[in-house]
C-alpha cells in the first residue's frame, strides 16, 4: 500500500472557515473519559488538546475526588463522575475519547466495553482504553461497532494489540505492516505514534511529517487524543474522518514545532504542546 505524505493544503482543505452564526453546539459535544487517582493530568491535557482545538463543548468523566483539579486546571471544561457516565445518555455527544490514564480495571473494562456497545458515534482510544481491551481479550468487540473508531496506539501498545489479535509482533511485523494488520483485523483507523506517526485505515496510509523530538514526553499523546476526538466532534466540518485524523495529527506535530521553536525540544513538555496548539491552528 502506497503511503502518502500529509501536506498543508491537505490539511487547510479540512480546517475550514467557521459560518458566521456558528454557536458551541455545531462545534461539537465532546466526552472525554479520562484519568484516575495519580493519573488526572491525562485528563487535563486530553480536555485541552479538544478545547484548543475547536470543540465547543467539553465534558470530562473523572472520578468525583480530581473534580477540582480538573476544574481548576481546565476551566471551561464540565466534569461527570464515573457513575454517572456509566449510565448517562451517550447519543447526545459527537464524539467520545476513552482512556487516557483511565486504568485497567474490571470496572473500567466495564466502562469501556458500555461505550463500544452503546455508543455509534466516533470513538478514539487510546492508552488504557487499549490496555485494557488487550488485557480483557476483548478487541474483537471494535469490529462490531457501528461508528467511526479510532485506535492511538504507541509501538508498545501496537505490539499488545498484535499479540491480544494473535497477528504476531510489532518487533518482526515492522511498522507500516504492524499498522496495516490492525486496521485490517479490527475495522478501525488506526494512528500510529512516532516520528513519522503512521495513519491507516485498511484503504489509505498516510505519514504525518511534522513533529520533533522534545514531544516525546509524558502526556503528549493525550493532547493528540483530544484533537482528534474534536475534530471529529465538529459538525461543520465535511471531511472524511481519515482526513480529520491526518489534520489532527499534523497540526498537533505542528503544535510541537511551535513549542519548540519557542522553548527548545529539551525543555518543552505536553502541556507546552497544549498551549501552541491553537497556534498551529492559527498558523494555516
């Protein structure tokens, strides 16, 4: 499979002008369920990669005892507790990102496996939404989903997703043929993170060029999460869901430039991604 380069214009093609009487609901209802006790700034950072990116509302399902830190952190950002998100009405957002610094256990397996059988809208998950669905053996429930998924595997967890689907290892399969067996065996896009993030979606491959090497760091990932979730989420918006996958993992490798051309690669950290991402945005 030929794999392409993201181009700017590719991505201006997807981040079009906002219509003048645009309000908060057509720029998208984004859940974001997220971190845990020692795991809130996974939360924080998902919420503000969706935030700066455009979506125009956010709610973050978080246990009730990080509430402040959420709110105090991210301020115009809403928060549920985990009861409340296991029984609340999922049809009413447009796109759902699961776990980022979640955990892995029983009950958030339970969580994660609600949102695959409930939930038709896009999905995106990521970090223990995908350990978990590993260490559950219960990757095949994504086949059968109706919605847009997306998976944002690191190596490490593409490795576990190959061994949980028996498809061998990340180590002997090689990058571009790791990323293509997933995609084919569960349905999903599936974004590879790296230099030179891989995307596919068992038709296209794309290769993002931008990025550097002080975003790999901590809590980098989970801005890219809240991107994507949002772009996806964005009603105005017509593009396929690929290429708002291509444009989320550009402008935030774009982000990163930005970061880095301001501070240095040594001492930027995620949340310095953050804060440049409407700039990047901007920057189109």
């Amino acid at each position: 499979m030929e794999i392409k380069q993201i181009t700017t214009n590719d991505v201006r093609e997807v981040i079009i002008d906002r219509p003048a009487d645009m309000h908060k609901g057509q720029a998208g209802r984004v859940l974001i369920i997220a971190g845990s006790r020692g795991m809130a700034g996974a939360a924080v950072l998902a919420a503000r990669g969706a935030l700066y990116s455009g979506a125009g509302l956010v709610k973050v399902s978080i246990p009730d005892e990080l509430f402040h830190i959420l709110q105090c952190s991210v301020t115009e950002a809403m928060c549920i507790d985990r009861e409340e998100a296991a029984k609340a009405d999922l049809s009413v957002y447009d796109a759902i990102c699961i776990g980022p610094g979640l955990g892995t256990g029983e009950d958030t397996m339970s969580l994660i496996g609600r949102v695959i059988t409930d939930y038709e809208g896009p999905l995106v998950i990521d970090a223990d939404g995908i350990n978990c669905l590993c260490k559950y053996d219960a990757l095949a429930q994504v086949r059968e989903r109706q919605g847009v998924t997306v998976f944002t595997p690191h190596p490490g967890e593409a490795d576990r997703m190959l061994r949980a689907l028996a498809l061998g290892s990340y180590k002997v399969l090689g990058r571009s043929r790791s990323a293509a067996e997933l995609a084919e065996a569960t349905g999903a896009i599936i974004l590879l993170k790296g230099h030179r993030t891989l995307i596919l979606d068992g038709q296209s491959a794309y290769e993002n060029p931008t990025g550097n090497p002080g975003m790999a760091t901590g809590g980098s990932g989970d801005v890219l999460s809240g991107i994507i979730t949002s772009l996806l989420a964005q009603k105005h918006l017509k593009a396929s869901p690929i290429a708002r996958v291509n444009s989320a993992a550009f402008l935030h490798g774009l982000a990163g430039d930005i970061a880095a051309e301001n501070i240095g690669e040594y001492g930027m950290t995620a949340a310095d991604v953050a804060d440049a991402v409407a700039a990047a945005f901007n920057a189109l």
